[in-house]
C-alpha cells in the first residue's frame, strides 16, 4: 500500500511540474518516470529512518517522498542546460 501511494505522489508531482512548467523539453512519461524514481527513493529512506516497514502508512514517508520526487525533477532540469 506505501509503494502504491509514494507512485501516486510522483506522478501529481511530475503532472504538476508539467502543468507549471509546459513548454520545457522532454516529454510527460520522462517527467513521470523520474518523480515517480524521486518518490521511491525518498520514501524508502524515510521509511529506513522511522519505521523501518515498508507496510505501514507513515506521514515522514509521505513528506520525503514529495521532496524526493521533487528534487529528481529540479536535478533533471539542471542537467538539461
């Protein structure tokens, strides 16, 4: 159930990034894949920091999985100079 949420959260995250950001380059499914990648890493490591489970719903989990998802997205931007 935690994975399923922390892909949920990467893709409002990419499709908001989209949304604000249209006429930059690479498409949506790249966009996609990358903060759905961001939200699994950062979800994974809060839930290695808190819990330790990846079964249970945690609210740490949720807030480092938008912030990984995130951070993927302004990484990929960087990059894209």
């Amino acid at each position: 159930m935690t994975l399923i949420m922390w892909i949920a959260i990467g893709v409002v995250a990419g499709c908001i990034k989209r949304m604000v950001f249209p006429g930059r380059p690479g498409g949506c499914v790249p966009t996609l894949v990358l903060a759905v990648i961001g939200a699994l890493i950062g979800g994974y490591i809060a839930t290695y920091f808190t819990t330790g489970d990846l079964a249970t719903l945690h609210p740490a989990g949720f807030g480092v999985a938008l912030l990984g998802s995130i951070l993927m997205l302004l990484v990929a931007a960087k990059l894209r100079i």
